[in-house]
C-alpha cells in the first residue's frame, strides 16, 4: 500500500469513527475485518496512526481552534503530519489514485499558518 493510500485509510477510518457511537477499536475492527486485503504490516501502521491522532486530539484540535479552522478529519490528519512526521503533507495529499484529494485552499492555508508557526518557534 502505498503512504499516500494509508493516509486515505486513515482519514477514511477518522470519519466513520466520528460518525459510530461505538468504541474505537470495535469501529477500526470492522473496518479491517471487511478488508482482507490490508496487509499487516499496512494494518498495524493504519491502526497506530488513527491511536496517535486519537491521543493527540486535544492538542490537535487547539491548533485548528487557534487557526479558525474546521475540526474535520483531514484537517486534523494535516496538523498530526505536520507536527509529528517528516514526510510532506503536499506529497501525501496528491489526488492519485487511493490518495487523499489535493489540498484545497483553505487546508493549504491552514498548513501555511502552522509553517509560521515553526518558523517562530525555531527563530
């Protein structure tokens, strides 16, 4: 699976999480059960990225408070690859096939803001 596609699942899973009044692990549970064709090691990577962006909810959601923006799933998926993967968030978000759609204006904007942000932080 390629790192653009696990992104989608993830955002993919986030939604349906939000959307479920069951517990998380029961929701990624059914999710995984009805696609056999995940490998594990894409499973095991799907599943411990939808946990860190679980456990850093808050904080993620303080960010995009702070920016006026929308706490929907891809945003919060845009903040979490941000601040805690090195990979780049345009590269992930490229609109190939299983990948996530580019980046609108306002997500691209809000990666912007948090790019100021570290600029200062750093200075």
């Amino acid at each position: 699976m390629k790192p653009s596609a696990r992104i989608q699942t993830v955002i993919t899973l986030l939604e349906a999480i939000e959307k479920s009044s069951i517990p998380m692990d029961l929701v990624c549970g059914d999710y995984f059960r009805t696609r056999r064709y995940i490998g594990s090691k894409d499973r095991s990577f799907i599943a411990n990225l939808v946990y860190a962006i679980k456990r850093t909810h808050a904080r993620i959601q303080w960010w995009l408070g702070h920016l006026n923006a929308e706490c929907t799933p891809r945003n919060q998926m845009i903040v979490y690859l941000h601040f805690f993967d090195e990979r780049s968030v345009t590269s992930l978000f490229d609109g190939t096939q299983y990948a996530p759609d580019k980046l609108s204006d306002d997500e691209q904007s809000i990666l912007d803001a948090l790019g100021k942000y570290n600029d200062i932080q750093d200075g």
